[in-house]
C-alpha cells in the first residue's frame, strides 16, 4: 500500500508498505526516523514510544495499516530546532543517559506525563514510565531527569 | 493479506460475514505480537479502531454498555466510580502505553486463561454483546470462555459492547505478579459483593478464567446483610479454602500450581475483607 501519515508535522507518504508491518518499522526503514528504538517488538520495553493522535504508544504494535492519515509525534519531532525540549535537556543535565537505547522511549513517555501532570509525585513519574525498560542506569538519573524537567517547565 | 479498513459496524459485519478468516485487530497488543514474530500470518486483518461507535460507552437504568474498543485508559479515567472493579483490574494492565491501545474487547477475542478483566466480568455477571449480519446476541460471561484462548464467537461474529452493571456494593481485583507493571498474571482474583449477589472468580489457574460457584453460595449465605459487621476469620479462612479448591492450576514459568493455589486462597481472603467494607460503606450512604 501506499501509506499516508503526518509525522512530526510534516505529511509524509511511503511506498509498497505491508499493512502488517509496524508503525516502528515503517518509521526507521521507510521513513528513515531512527530515533524510535526496536528491541522486544512486543510492547515489553518500551523504547519504540511515539505518540499517535497526541497519545504515548508502542509504535512496535501499530499495524502501519491502523496508522494510515494518523498523526504521528516521534522523539525526532520534539526539539525545536537546535533548541531541545525541557525533558530532553534534562536528561544531559542530569546524566540520565548511559547506552542511550532506551532514551527516546523514556523522553516520549516522561514528555507525555509532563504534559498531563506538571509536577508529579515521585508515585505518578514512576507509575508512567513502567513501560519503559532500562538495563545501564538503575532509573535514579532518570527520575532526577524527570523531577528537573518538571521544575524547567 | 488483505487489510480491511470499515469505518461503520455495518460495513464491518458484512466483510466479516464474506471473510470469517479476517483476524480482528484493534489495540494490537496481542495481535501485533504475534505478526512481529511470525507466529501468524493471517490471510486479513480487519481493522476496528476507525468504527466510531465501538469506542463509545453509555449508561442506562444502571447498566454500562462499554464498547470493545474503549482503551483501558479510558475505562480507568472515565469509569472508576461505576465500575471499580473492571477499573482496578485494568489498571493492572500492562503499561500506560498498553492501556492507552488494550481494549476489554480485545481481551475477550484473545480469551486468555490469564487475561486480567475476565474475573471481574464473571464477578459482575457481565454479558458480552455480539454481533453479525444474522442478527445481534448477548453471552453471559461465563458461557463465553470456552478453552484455552478459544470462547464462544461464531466465525462471522465480532465482539461489540459489554453490559456490567453499575456497582452498587463492593467491589474487588486482585492480580499476583513479579512487578508492579507488565505482569501477565501468575494467579488472580476479582469479587463483587451487592444485595443478594456474591460474584467471585479466579483468573491464570485454570483452562478458562472461571466462577467458583461454591465459594459464592457459601458467602451468599453466610455474611451478615442484614447487619454488616467486621467478619470473622474463620468465615474468611473457609472462603479462602474454598476459592482456592475451585481452581486447576499448571506449573509453567510465571508460578508453581501449588503456588497459585496458595496465593488464590490469600487473595480471595484479603479481597473479601475490602469488599466487604465496601459494601458496609454503602450501606451505611443508603441509611
């Protein structure tokens, strides 16, 4: 098929995609956005979280047909220009980053909470990110990232 | 493999009805799985997320008809107060990102003996609303798990709405697992206590997620309604024993089945005191 889709704001079309296929396969093969990591491919980790129609998903479980005139927000899509988003700053500030896979996941997720809950408890970060499976830092950093974006914002 | 794309139920039942091998598909959180790992291929997929009236619920004369394709985020936000129970349960789902795509529908197609909402629709005597070209039905819960991920649905049928009631007691759900957040069940348990009705169910320790009929006719007639006290621990013990000897748990990797049967007597105890103080609760509104 044809796929049409706005991603990052910007209409974007692919060619002879498999309706199968996922949105995460789509969006770093066809589109070339590699920001959006693969690793379960079931939903366990987390790490390919974008947003569809302003909502925090696992693009790995999007069929590409689902996500046909959908839009779609990757961790690509949230800096402005040169000018990272508070979360993503937040992240370098506070060392939250150690073998990076699983960052754009994290950054998605903790954008998304933000915006629903400007200043979380440390009950409501965790809870929204237990999606999100990190194997390097032990989550500390992660957290303080998250509690030093909120008091950016 | 064709994807199907209906934008109305119509239009929906009537592909279903020229192609019963067309596989559902509407979070895709199960569905998904198994295309990404090869494990299906399917000759179609037909798509349910742009059918607007699948993902609507309504309220009438204190029963919820909840649409399959409500996620379960909006179950847990728009629905905590009528329906605790499924609420609690799905909170228990997966991850935020798993509960902003699962749906309950999806959890009855895929009929997974460990699928979390399934206690709590037996508990609450729900019934599933199914649909075809041939007319509209309703299945009671328990009637429509049959087997090990198999229910009741005819080849041409597709899942629509379900009916619970408004809870008007206490209501329960609890779910063992290694963490607080994407856990498949090892064992689970969901009661509902109102005015001459005990439900109770166990969920991940048997072929089908399943009533206990005996626990609930003891309980039934056992609890003081009239005059609701703290209950005695023996009455939640027996209770306990009783849930726990309904249940035919395997040993596999999430748990032993002797484990299963311990924790489901633990959590058939604890659940009763809550709910029970929740039904007090309610009584003590209504006087």
């Amino acid at each position: 098929m044809r796929l049409n889709v706005t991603v990052n704001g910007e209409r974007r079309q692919a060619d002879d995609v498999w309706e199968g296929e996922s949105l995460l396969y789509v969006l770093r093969e066809r589109l070339g956005l590699p920001g959006s990591k693969n690793a379960c491919e079931q939903g366990e980790c987390g790490s390919c979280t974008v947003y569809l129609d302003d909502v925090p998903v696992c693009s790995c479980l999007v069929a590409a047909g689902q996500a046909e005139g959908r839009e779609v927000r990757t961790v690509e899509g949230l800096a402005d220009g040169d000018a990272l988003d508070p979360v993503q700053q937040s992240f370098v500030d506070a060392g939250a980053v150690q073998c990076g896979f699983c960052t754009p996941g994290l950054v998605v997720a903790a954008h998304d909470l933000l915006n629903r809950v400007p200043d979380p408890s440390d009950e409501e970060i965790r809870e929204a990110l237990a999606g999100n499976l990190c194997r390097c830092t032990g989550y500390e950093k992660i957290l303080d990232a998250v509690r030093l974006a909120a008091d950016a914002r | 493999m064709d994807f199907l794309r209906p934008t109305t139920l119509d239009e929906a039942l009537a592909i279903k009805a020229q192609r019963p091998d067309a596989v559902p598909i509407a979070g895709g959180t199960d569905v998904m799985v198994e295309l990404n790992f090869d494990h299906r291929r399917p000759e179609a997929l037909l798509d349910l997320t742009r059918i607007g009236e699948l993902a609507e619920w309504s309220t009438l004369d204190g029963t919820v008809t909840l649409g399959a394709g409500v996620p379960y985020t909006r179950v847990i936000d728009e629905l905590g107060d009528a329906l605790p129970g499924l609420a609690m349960a799905a909170r228990t789902v997966g991850s935020p990102q798993i509960r902003n795509r699962g749906t309950v529908g999806g959890n009855l197609g895929a009929a997974s003996p460990a699928g979390d909402t399934h206690p709590v629709l037996l508990a609450t005597g729900a019934r599933v609303e199914v649909a075809s070209v041939r007319g509209r039905r309703f299945i009671a819960a328990e009637d429509f798990y049959t087997g090990v991920k198999r229910n009741a649905l005819e080849p041409d049928e597709l899942i629509t709405a379900v009916r619970l009631p408004v809870a008007t007691g206490g209501e329960q759900f609890a779910k063992i697992g290694t963490r607080n957040a994407m856990v498949i069940a090892v064992c689970s348990f969901a009661i509902v206590l109102r005015e001459g009705h005990v439900g109770a169910a166990i969920g991940s320790a048997a072929p089908t997620p399943r009533r206990v009929g005996e626990a609930e006719r003891f309980l039934l007639g056992e609890l003081p309604w009239d005059a609701p006290a703290p209950l005695a621990d023996s009455l939640k013990r027996r209770f306990g024993e009783l849930v726990a000897s309904a249940a035919t748990p395997i040993d596999d990797v999430r748990g032993s089945a002797a484990y299963r049967t311990h924790a489901l007597s633990v959590l058939a105890r604890r659940t009763l005191t809550w709910a029970w103080d929740g039904y007090r609760g309610s009584v003590r509104e209504c006087a």
